[in-house]
C-alpha cells in the first residue's frame, strides 16, 4: 500500500453523489487521410487487446470505506478493461452539440471506489471524419498539469508513428517501485507518516509567516487590489449544486490572445480572466443577479517541476478579484492583472518544499465547508475556480490520426458552480466550461459571450496599438 498524500486524500474525502471529483480530457481527432471505415475498428480492438495497465491506471483504495481514517493505494491486478474503456457513438449529424449532450452526460456519472477511478471513452460519429476520447479521472490521481502531461506520452508529433498505446498503457510515467514497495523492505506507515510530521514542522515558521501576512491584510485592508478569502460575496454561482453537469467550450487562436495581452501590458492569464468576467458580468446582468461586490476567482497554480512525471497533485491556490463590478473591459483588466500579481507575490515567497503544507492549510476552510455540509449555504471561499493549464506546443497524432483540439472538464463542488479551465495545444486556446444544470440554466451562453468579451478587447486594445 502507499499512503495518499492530504491534498490528494482531500479529493477523496468530498466526493459525493452530487459532487463527484473527477475531471476529464476531450481529444478530438481527424481520421488520418487515407483512413476509412476500419481504421476506428482496429483502433477499439487494439484497446481492448491491451491489458498492460500502468500507474496510475492500477491504482484502487485500499478500503474505500476507510478513507477517511487511512486513505491509501494498493495495485490491482484484476482490472475489468470492458468496465473502464467503452466505445460509443454519436446520432447523426455528430456536430458540437451532440458531442456536448454525451460529455455532459458521461461527466455527470459518479465513479466507482471499489474499482480503479478512471474511464476512457472512444467516440465515433462526428462530422467531417472526426473522432473523440474523452478520459476521466478521479481529480485525488491527477492534476491538470498531470493529466496534459500523460495525454502527451500516448501521441506522437510524427504522424507515421503506428501502434501507440491507449493512455492506461502508458500512464503517468511511473517506476513501478513508486507505488508498489521491494518484498525485501516491508511498509512502515508509521515511519512513513513520521518523516511527513518532520516534513511539515520545518515548514511551520514559513507557513506561519504567510498566514500572519494574509491576517493582517485581512485587518487593516491596506492593498485594496488583494482579494482574501470568503471576500467575495454570494451569488448564484455559490449555491448548492447536483450531480447533472453541463459542458460548453470556445476555441481561439492562441496568438490572437497573445496580441491582446501584448497591448495590454498583462499576461496572458489576465486576458482569459478578463474575458472570463466579462462573460459572467453580461450573464449575471441578464438574470438579475449581478452582486455589487466583485466576484472572486481560484486559480490553480502548478509547483510541479517541468520533470515530475508522478501521479497526484502538485498545485496551489492564489484569489484574485475579477471586478466584476467595473463596466469598463480595459479598467477591469486593470484591475485584475493588478490583483493577481498581489496574490502571486504572496506566494512566491515561499520556498516550493513549504507550498504543500500551506496549499493544505490554505484549503482547509474550503474542505470544511464541503464536510460539515455548509457548502453552498455560506458565503464561498471563492466564487468561481479558473484555471489556465499549457498543453503541448506542437501538433500531435494518434497513429496517424491528427489531435485536432482538446478540452478540459473540471468538478464542481457545493458553493461551486461553475469552473472554467483553458489549456494551450499547438497554437490554440480551448475553454471548457462545466456547469451545473439546475443551477446555471443556459449556461452554454457563458462560452458565447466570452468569445465576445475577446473581440471588444481586441477592438479597444489593438486599434490604440495601432494608432500609437
């Protein structure tokens, strides 16, 4: 057995029903040109053949019962592939609509802890000679950072590369020894969990500084551009949620964003923060529901080393406020970039071996809400979580097969729902939003406005460019 790391095992601890913690991949891919009607055939069969399965494919809980007093992993070597990879198919015409319907649907189904905590789902039916795969995993196995980074080892930027494995061959890369321990060395979970102790003792004197800094802002309110926790008012985003998700996307060129944030003197994060706000500012007016307060945004911060190829998660958290109450776009932008720098200053001063345990702490309240119920029901550690993951920067194949976009698809929790998460692949910028289905209606019009929101900059930003 090895024990789950406390970021991780938080995952595991507020996954319910209505709140399964699980995010996802879809990869959409273009049949290769001279590849007909078998070439999806052979690729099924392929799947099915392969039953080398790689960490963290094997990965079960020890006693899912027991997670919350001893949450570990142990290897299964009993994997039920028919269970776990599962061959659909769209209704004609197979266009972005039906394609969502199905996502939408397949996200919404909670995962079975007694077995391991992924599904791979190969779609056929879209047009203009397109396929999908749509991967779901339990967020305590991976991050976003992780899950690109295995999408990446089962593609190949050569298109004549054939007989590429499906992802639970490859996996995240793992030894073998990671996760299942030399017969020679028997487990010492206790000495296991007494190196953690030490780990987070030393961390304390830092951990303790970045707090009283968050404290005192909390008291005295001298940075009016640091967004804290629970500032952020209620709205109906913060509500209580379902376990039925829906699932939209937008797809820009990624120097199209780039050129704004040229112009604007921010990154390119601000940029999709921007347009992020402006989308919900319109959909929030719409219905009336517009709080005086600005909302406030998660941000996921990777710390994982650019050769860290393990399963789990290795991010942190920043708060930044979105200004929702601000019309104009460039002052909102403003304002944003602003507050961003403030919460990434704060947390760059910790060295990266502190950023584990203060992640941990940083998060405890958020986990609080969800366990003791009151999520959804209290004011939300944050409004909305939006996360900007980079992708591969080149094009990609699948035997032949070019990856022709791919979108994430995040979790929603009590007090949380709405998530909107970028990724960057071979010079695009793809948005994917899941919403809650009851309490978001029309929430496909988010992605709509938010493709609207670039085009204003782009009209304000770059014709001041080009007239200077």
């Amino acid at each position: 057995m090895q024990l789950i790391k406390p970021l991780d095992a938080a995952w595991l601890y507020v996954d319910t029903r209505a709140t399964p913690m699980q995010v996802g991949c879809l990869a959409i891919f273009s049949l290769p040109a001279r590849a007909g009607a078998p070439f999806l055939r052979r690729q099924v069969e392929a799947f099915r053949a392969a039953r080398h399965f790689a960490s963290p494919f094997n990965l079960r809980l020890a006693s899912p019962r027991l997670r919350f007093l001893l949450p570990a992993w142990e290897i299964e070597t009993q994997i039920d592939l028919d269970y776990h990879f599962r061959h659909s198919a769209l209704p004609a015409p197979g266009g972005e609509r039906e394609l969502g319907v199905l996502i939408s649907r397949l996200h919404s189904n909670a995962m079975d802890f007694s077995r391991p905590l992924w599904e791979c789902h190969l779609i056929e039916g879209l047009e203009n000679r397109r396929f999908a795969l749509y991967i779901k995993m339990h967020h305590s196995l991976v991050d976003g950072i992780g899950g690109m980074r295995m999408l990446q080892r089962m593609l190949s930027p050569d298109p004549a590369t054939q007989d590429l494995l499906p992802p639970w061959s490859v996996g995240a890369g793992l030894r073998h020894r990671e996760v299942e321990p030399d017969p020679s060395e028997p487990a010492q979970p206790i000495r296991d969990l007494l190196q953690g102790v030490r780990g987070q003792l030393r961390s304390i004197p830092a951990v303790t500084r970045a707090f009283g800094e968050l404290a005192r802002e909390a008291v005295q309110h001298q940075q009016k551009d640091w967004a804290l926790p629970f500032a952020g008012p209620r709205s109906v985003l913060n509500g209580v949620v379902s376990g039925q998700r829906r699932f939209a996307t937008q797809h820009y060129s990624l120097e199209r964003v780039r050129r704004v944030a040229r112009a604007g003197k921010v990154s390119v994060n601000d940029v999709f923060m921007e347009i992020c706000a402006a989308s919900m500012r319109r959909y929030l007016l719409e219905i009336g529901q517009l709080p005086a307060a600005p909302l406030t945004a998660g941000v996921p911060v990777s710390v994982r080393p650019a050769d860290d190829q393990s399963a789990g998660n290795a991010i942190s958290f920043i708060i930044a406020s979105l200004n929702t109450h601000i019309a104009d776009p460039l002052e909102r932008l403003a304002a944003i970039h602003d507050s961003a720098q403030l919460a990434k200053r704060h947390l760059q001063q910790l060295a990266k071996t502190d950023i584990n345990n203060y992640t941990t702490l940083f998060m405890a309240p958020y986990m609080a809400q969800l366990l003791s119920g009151l999520g959804g029901h209290t004011r939300p550690m944050f409004n909305v979580t939006l996360s900007n993951v980079p992708g591969p920067d080149r094009q990609l194949y699948f035997n032949g097969a070019p990856l022709e976009q791919m979108y994430p698809i995040s979790l929603l929790s009590h007090g949380q729902a709405l998530n909107i998460t970028a990724v960057s692949y071979a010079g695009q910028f793809n948005v994917g939003f899941t919403g809650c289905r009851d309490a978001l209606p029309s929430m496909q019009k988010l992605s709509v406005y938010a493709g609207e929101a670039l085009e204003e900059l782009e009209r304000l930003l770059l014709g001041q460019a080009e007239a200077a």
